[in-house]
C-alpha cells in the first residue's frame, strides 16, 4: 500500500468500510464497526481506511496480509 498524507475522519472509514463488507472475512464487519466505535489515533483511522481501500480488487496474498493486521488491530477490543 502506499503512503497518503490525508488524514481520513470516522465516517470516511465507516464509509469504507461499507463499500467493502461484502468482500471481508465473515464477521469482520460487525467486528471493525464496534472497534470504530471507540475513540482512536489518526494513525489508526488512516491504517484501516487503507486496508480497507481497494480490498476487492486486492490478490489472495495482499487479502491475507490486510486481515492479519485487522486481527491484530481488533484484539485491542
């Protein structure tokens, strides 16, 4: 992924997120919805907006390496 210099709000994730829930991992919608309900860095909401851009369109590979991450994001649940 490349690096972005905007910072990307809430509802730009949550956005996001919905345009790509039918590409993710069963359950991980519902998961990374309440993640985002909790109050979090920049750093934070601009990491998930990138894994989650381009997620369709994204190789098996790059699926997997992305859903590591958000493991290991969401274990802070």
């Amino acid at each position: 992924m490349s690096e972005c210099n905007v910072d990307h709000s809430v509802e730009d994730v949550k956005g996001k997120l919905h345009q790509q829930k039918q590409h993710l991992p069963e359950g991980m919608t519902e998961r990374l919805l309440q993640f985002m309900e909790q109050d979090h860095t920049q750093e934070i909401l601009n990491e998930i907006f990138h894994l989650l851009k381009k997620y369709d369109l994204a190789d098996e590979k790059e699926k997997t390496a992305r859903n590591k991450r958000f493991q290991i994001l969401l274990a802070n649940l």
